[in-house]
C-alpha cells in the first residue's frame, strides 16, 4: 500500500487526465454491460413473441449501445494511457535529477550500469504498468463487479456459485502476486548486474580490444545474464501456475453454470434469452477476472522495479545553494588538513597538510603517484569534505559556502578531459551557457583551438563524438582549456592538463596556459615537471604531506630533496626516450 500511495501522490498532476479516461470509463463499462440485456431481448422476442418490428428495434438498440462502448473504450484507453506516459516522464525526469544530485561517494560506490539500468528497465516496466496497464486494471476491475451485479439480477441460483468461487481466487492472486513481486526485484537488480558489466566493457572498448579479452568480456555479461534468466524463470513457473488454475476454476464454472441453466430452462425456471445473457456476463466476469490476474502479475513486476527506483529517489541530494552565495576574494588555505575517502577509510590519504594560495599565485604541485595530489583538487571542490582541518576561501571555511558558489568560481582543466557528444561550440560554452558566439571563440583564441576548429569543414559547429573521440588528446585539451576560460573562474586548477600529451601538443596546451598565469589564482597538479617551473611556488608532496616548498631554483639545488631527485629522474627517462 506504502508504493500505492508513491504511486498516487507521483501522478497528482494527471488527475485531470485520469478524471475525463474514468468518465469514459464508466460509459464504456455501463454500455458494455448493457449489451447482454438487449442480446437477450432479442432471443426471448424473436423465440416467443415472433414480433420482426420488436427484433428490429431491439437489434438497433443492441448496436447502438455497442458503437458506443467501442468510441468510450477508445477515448478512456487514450486519457489513462496519456496520463501514464505524462507520468512516467516526470518519474524518469526526477529520477535522473536525483542521480546528478547525489554526491560523488554515492557515484564512488554505485556502478554506471546499474544506475542507468534503472532508468532504463526499471522505468520501462513501470510505463507500461502506468500506462496501457492502469486503463486496463480499471477496466477489467469496474466490469468484473459490474457483471457480477448483472449476473445477480439476471439469476441469483446460477450467481450464488460465483460467490464460491471469487474468495479463494482472490487469496490465490495475492500469494501469487508477492511471490512474482519478489523475483521481480531480483531480476530487475541481476538485469542492472550485467548492464553493468556491458557499459564497462563498451566504455572501454579499446582495452579490450588492445588485450583481445573479447571472449572473457562475452563470458563475464553471460554470467550475469543467465543469473537473471534464472530469477525470470522462476517468476515464469509461478505466473504460468497461476493462469492454469484461474483457467481450470474459469472453465469448470462454465461448464457447470451451462449445465444448471440447462436445467432451469428446462424446468421452465429460465428463458433461453436470461441463460444467453447470464452466460455473456459470466464471460465478461471470466474475460475480466482473467485479464485482472495477468495485470496483477504485471503491477507486482513493476512494484518489485519501482522498489529500486523508489529508494533512489528518497535519497537525500546536495543542496548546491545552501551556504555563502558569494566567492570571498584573498587567500586559499589549507589548514592541518587530514583526509580518507569515505570507500577507503582505513587509509589516509592527506596527513595534517597545510599550505597557502595567494590571489593571482600560480602554485604547483608535484610528487610521485599517490602522493595525494590530486586529492587537493577534490576537496577545493568540495566533492568530500575533509576529515579534520579546515579550507578556507579569503577567511571563510569552505564548508559555509554553497557548494553551487565554490563550484562556479572553480575553472578545472583535468588530465582527462570529458566532452559531450555536442558541436565543438556547444562543448566551450559549457563553461557559460549563457555566452555569446563571440566569446566562445574569443575563449578558442585564447587556448589555441581557434585555428584547429577552423579547419573543420563545419567548424564550430563540428560534432565531437562520444566522450570527444573524433579530436586528438591536444585538440580535446585546447577545447577543455577554451571551456574553462570562458567560465572565467577566480581560481584555475591544472590537474596533470598535459601528462598525456605529445611534445607538440604540449607546447600549444602550455602557450595556452601560460597566457592565464597571474591573472587568477592558479593551483597546477602535474608529473611533467616542464609544466611548473614558471610557478611562484612549487610545493612537493610525498604520502599525503608537503615535504618542500620553494621556487625551481631554490628546490633544484637541494641535492638530497625529493624535488632534485624528481627532476634528474624525469631527465634521465627523457634521454633514454630520445
């Protein structure tokens, strides 16, 4: 009852909708019910009063009603129908804004398939559940009760046998029904397994062609395919033994009440016209009563799905816009921070670090892998708050600023950059979609891409690809540089921007780059130490703590510091390469 009323209270705004398709319904299911009284007429008249004018009229009335029930039918199919569609937009529009809303430890621990399997699946059963299904239940419920008021006042003695019937089918669908709700979940969460394992193995095509691991990437998603098929055909057995026994209870009650009513006719108790109409309310009753069983099976699959979907959706989101909606101007500091990520909370990544960044001071940082580099960059962002210590933008800890206001003062530029599946103009203004054409390509000038985009037959208005794949490492760099300058972010942060580079590209990324130093606060993460020796300041990490702190000249002479020994090291595999 709990997931009816999610249910209820999710499609409040169809109301109006579901109004005009139960208005219609009721004509339908009204029309339809009449029509085994007029059928009867006819038999009883054509057999006993022999009237043709009486048959005529009773027949026009028989078809009008029918036409009738048929034009309702369609109009109550159309409004339920459209109500259910309308519905389950708003459900996976909400369901994909909660998504994006949840902080990055939910994504840290949830895999993209699944996620993306209950937008898919999960909402696909509950359309069709809400939609086409919904009109149906209705339907099938209204007439269910409707033809057994019928029955009852066309024979009470043939009716009196349903009554013996209805009750124990109705335990029946109940049982049945939580057992299929059951398996429904299981399915739907072994179905969201191997979406799992098929995203990450399209998503990283490459890899696996590169290792020809095709044949073990087949065999991991039929794994998880044949322990979904194994739930669903379980879910199968007991809706398949559930249809025979409402179909052996559905028959054998016909059988009966032919041969009963056979018997009142006979006696003289009934007249063949009654026996007719009673028997096309029991079919009516039986059609219903049998589409009513198939749409509960149905409904519990979409329950079980929407178990997984509900509990999505009440998860709590960030909420950008609590907070200081102002970027104080002066330093950025890292006070005695300590930091673990919530997955990995038995090892620390940052230990008791403190630092400084200046307005306008471009501050690198250096280190070997898992020094906790990059670390810095998640918490300015505030994707993880810190454990103890503190970060404060000019004076004012992070943690009193809106997520929203930290965010769009922060331009980043990663390693990696992701692009959309967009025009190369669309890709730069989604640092400032409100920006002109104007400055899209002032902000491309200014990294470089102007020319490279130019070349383009289309231009700006080039698609990229998934994920940018149609560009060059330099030339997704250069856009993802344009992106962030036309943000116009007070801070720049450079995480490793030209680790994965040929020496060409790096030369155009870091010309690009060093046209913005000193005009804001600049933090640069990188490996390549040609990267940093224009920075004010250099700050050498090692196991989550700074270690040096100085210029490139005043560290390189240190000949026993970490940052010399990095230096030399880079140095020494640069000749080799050579």
């Amino acid at each position: 009852m709990n997931i009816m009323k999610k249910f209820f209270k999710l499609s409040r705004a169809e109301w109006p909708l579901l109004g005009l398709g139960l208005f219609f319904l009721a004509i339908s299911s009204a029309a339809l019910l009449a029509y085994p009284h007029f059928i009867k007429d006819i038999i009883d008249r054509a057999m006993s009063n022999k009237d043709q004018s009486q048959l005529n009229q009773a027949a026009l009335f028989a078809l009008a009603i029918f036409i009738i029930q048929s034009i309702t039918s369609a109009l109550r199919y159309y409004y339920f129908t459209l109500a259910g569609e309308k519905t389950v937009k708003r459900l996976r529009h909400k369901l994909f804004s909660q998504i994006l809303g949840q902080d990055i430890t939910f994504f840290d621990q949830q895999k993209t398939g699944e996620l993306l399997g209950r937008l898919g699946s999960d909402t696909a059963l509950l359309q069709n559940a809400l939609s086409v299904n919904i009109s149906m239940l209705v339907r099938s419920f209204v007439q269910a009760l409707g033809g057994i008021a019928m029955m009852f006042a066309t024979s009470a003695k043939l009716s009196s046998f349903i009554l013996l019937i209805i009750p124990p089918l109705g335990f029946l669908a109940a049982r049945f029904g939580k057992k299929v709700r059951a398996f429904s979940k299981k399915t739907q969460d072994a179905l969201a397994t191997s979406s799992g394992v098929a995203e990450e193995s399209i998503g990283n095509v490459r890899t696996v062609k590169a290792f020809a691991q095709e044949g073990l990437e087949e065999k991991r998603y039929n794994e998880r395919l044949e322990a979904s098929f194994e739930l669903s055909k379980q879910k199968i057995k007991v809706v398949a033994s559930f249809t025979n026994m409402v179909t052996m209870v559905g028959f054998a009650a016909v059988v009966f009440i032919v041969w009963y009513g056979g018997k009142l006719v006979i006696t003289g108790e009934l007249t063949v016209g009654t026996l007719t109409s009673f028997l096309l309310y029991v079919i009516t009753v039986s059609f219903s009563v049998g589409m009513l069983g198939s749409l509960w099976t149905d409904f519990m699959s979409a329950f079980g799905a929407s178990t997984r979907i509900f509990e999505l959706l009440e998860k709590p989101v960030e909420d950008l816009k609590i907070g200081k909606n102002k970027f104080p101007e002066g330093d950025i500091e890292f006070n005695n921070v300590s930091f673990s990520y919530p997955t990995r909370k038995e090892f620390a990544v940052l230990n008791d670090l403190s630092f400084k960044l200046r307005p306008q001071e471009t501050v690198a940082v250096v280190g070997s892998s898992g020094a906790g580099k990059s670390t810095l960059v998640q918490l300015l962002l505030r994707f993880y708050d810190v454990n103890s210590g503190s970060i404060t933008f000019g004076g004012t800890n992070s943690k009193d600023l809106s997520l929203e206001t930290i965010r769009h003062s922060i331009g980043l530029v990663a390693q990696e950059p992701i692009l959309v599946s967009e025009s190369l103009r669309e890709n730069i203004r989604y640092g400032n979609p409100s920006a002109t054409d104007a400055d899209v390509e002032a902000a491309a000038k200014l990294a470089f891409a102007h020319d490279f985009i130019k070349s383009f037959p289309q231009g700006y208005n080039t698609l990229v690809g998934e994920r940018g794949i149609q560009l060059s490492g330099g030339q997704k760099q250069r856009v993802a540089i344009a992106r962030a300058l036309l943000k116009n972010p007070q801070v720049l942060i450079l995480d490793e921007a030209t680790s994965a580079l040929d020496s060409e590209s790096e030369h155009l990324v870091q010309m690009a780059l060093d046209r913005e130093l000193g005009k804001r606060t600049t933090l640069i993460i990188a490996h390549r130490l040609s990267t940093v020796k224009r920075a004010d300041k250099i700050l050498v990490m090692s196991e989550g703590t700074i270690v040096e702190t100085g210029t490139h000249d005043e560290l390189y002479q240190n000949n026993d510091g970490l940052y010399h020994k990095l230096v030399n090291k880079q140095f020494e595999q640069t000749k080799e390469q050579r």
